[in-house]
C-alpha cells in the first residue's frame, strides 16, 4: 500500500496507464490475427487491406511504447514477406 501521497498518484497512473495498454495491445492483437487470417484463407487481397490496416496500428504501438520499435518492424517485415510469398 502506498504511503505517501506521491506513491499512491503514482499507483493510480500505473492503474490508468495498465488499462490503456491492455486496450492498444488487444487492437494489435485484432489487427494482426486479420492479416493472418487473410493469408490462411488465401484471399491476396483481402490480405492486402488487412495489412495496410494492420501497419499504421503496429507503428503507433511501438511509438507508444507498447511493443518495442525493432519488434514492431519485424512483424510487419514478416507479414510482409508472408503476404509476397502467396500464390
């Protein structure tokens, strides 16, 4: 339990920042189960949009800090190489 004032701001932005977090991980998550939901089904296009969709999403994680940038660039890379390799 926090004892001073400080420390329980500090817990209540921890609690605030947890919360928002958790909500840009599972749009991450979303956006990239669509993308490979789209290259399982084998539909390019639909591929495509999910992954036009999906890039912007993965940036602006890694810029707030919820994925790493360097993790953030591979799965686009790989999804990328993944969409490229279809028939």
């Amino acid at each position: 339990m926090a004892n001073t004032k400080s420390a329980t701001k500090a817990a209540r932005q921890t609690v605030r920042r947890t919360a928002i977090n958790k909500a840009r991980t599972s749009e991450l998550r979303t956006y990239v189960r669509k993308v490979e939901e789209a290259i399982a089904s084998g539909d390019k296009n639909a591929a495509k949009a999910a992954l036009a969709a999906a890039q912007p999403v993965l940036m602006r994680s890694a810029q707030k800090q919820v994925v790493r940038k360097k993790a953030a660039s591979r799965k686009v890379s790989r999804l990328t190489a993944r969409l490229k390799a279809m028939p």
